[in-house]
C-alpha cells in the first residue's frame, strides 16, 4: 500500500531563517506531488506541484521554492523565512492529474516567529 | 467571489442529527472532492465524484452538475465526526488539471 511522509511534524523557526520540508511517498512510482499551504482561518492553498523528477511548477509567487530530487522525494525550501510563511503545509500525492484522487500527507505545522 | 463556496462555514448539532453541508462551485470541473480535516490537521479524503451519488457507511454525496452544486450528508451523527469538511474542485488550469478549495465547514458534534 501506499504511505506518504512529511517531517518535521511541527517547525518554529525565526524570520530570515532557511527552510526545509521534506516529503517522500513510498508504494507507488512517479507520483505527481503536490505542495499546499493553509495558513490560519483560509483554505488550501496550492504552491507547487510536480509530475516528474526535476519538474516543478509554481503557483504562486513567494519566497519559497521546491525540488523533486527523486521520484518520491518532494522538498519544499526558502532562504529566508517571512512572518507570512507561518501555516500548515500539506504534501500530497496523485497517480495522475486527471480523475485521480489526491492523497494528503500529516502535515507540518510552520511557526515563524 | 471565490470559485468554491461552502456553506455554513460552522455548524454545531447534537449526536444522531442529520447533517448537511453545501458546496457551490462556479466553473467547469472535471470531479468533485469531499475532504475531511481532523483537528491534528491532517486530511483525509472521503469521496471524488463528477456525477451522481456515492455513499460510504454514514456518509453520502450528491452533486449535480447542471447546478454546479454538492452536498455532503452526515447520517445518524457522532461527535468523531467533528472536523473540518473540504469541498475541492478539480479544474484544468493552465492545461493542467488541479484543485480548488473551499473554506471549509467547521463541524462540532456534541454528545
């Protein structure tokens, strides 16, 4: 079956800190990836998602970024933190983009402080 | 406007109600997601539909299309199935297809 990682769980971190959130799907290959945030009292937000290795694309303009440096591996990244990074970010995972079901991670809850 | 309104946004009701909840949508989709949001954050995804009725155990859910609306029921209800309640569009943006989301409800279930 398959299982989806994210961690840490929960990250307090100061403004102008990096970041690092990692995700990894396991059962399952090339995946497409998704990256979400939901910052307090809003929906979802999508800010990335990737359907190959290498492929990334953008939502939304932001200081942060991601990578796929393998199949099921999904890194969401900033150089420096903003206040405004603080959320709950979800990784997810789909076989495919069409009628195809997304499956969500535990989530890692980002205090920026 | 948002392109997924959910309605209510909370909802409180007593063990064993039936309980309700809207979504309206105004675009084109290709399916309908129902998410379910527990209070540690972590989602779960109860149904994905693009036409008629699925149920699985006490929950049900509808859409119609011509209507751009779903519902989500809850039968007999319990205060585990307090959470938050997603509604998510899937649409083709930019060639490729992805979700849109909802607010969310919030429901408490009291015992």
């Amino acid at each position: 079956s398959q299982t989806i990682h994210q961690w840490p769980a929960t990250l307090v971190q100061p403004v102008g800190s990096p970041l690092s959130l990692e995700c990894t799907v396991e059962g399952t290959s090339n995946p497409n990836l998704y990256w979400y945030r939901q910052a307090a009292g809003r929906g979802l937000q999508l800010l990335f998602y990737s359907v190959g290795i290498g492929q990334i694309s953008s939502e939304v303009p932001q200081n942060l970024s991601a990578s796929r440096p393998q199949d099921r591996q999904f890194i969401l990244s900033s150089k420096k933190l903003l206040l405004s990074d603080s959320g709950f970010y979800l990784c997810a995972w789909s076989t495919g983009t069409g009628f195809y079901e997304q499956y969500f991670g535990p989530g890692t809850r980002l205090t920026v402080t | 406007k948002n392109e997924v309104e959910q309605s209510p946004q909370n909802l409180t009701a007593q063990e064993g109600e039936f309980i309700t909840i809207n979504c309206s949508y105004s675009v084109g989709i290709s399916a309908l997601h129902w998410l379910q949001q527990h209070p540690g954050g972590g989602i779960v995804s109860l149904f994905m539909l693009s036409s008629g009725k699925k149920k699985h155990g006490r929950l049900i859910a509808t859409i119609n299309i011509q209507e751009k609306h779903s519902s989500l029921h809850i039968t007999a209800s319990h205060p585990r199935d307090s959470a938050v309640y997603i509604c998510a569009v899937k649409r083709r943006i930019q060639g490729a297809q992805k979700l849109v989301f909802g607010q969310g409800t919030r429901l408490t279930i009291n015992p």
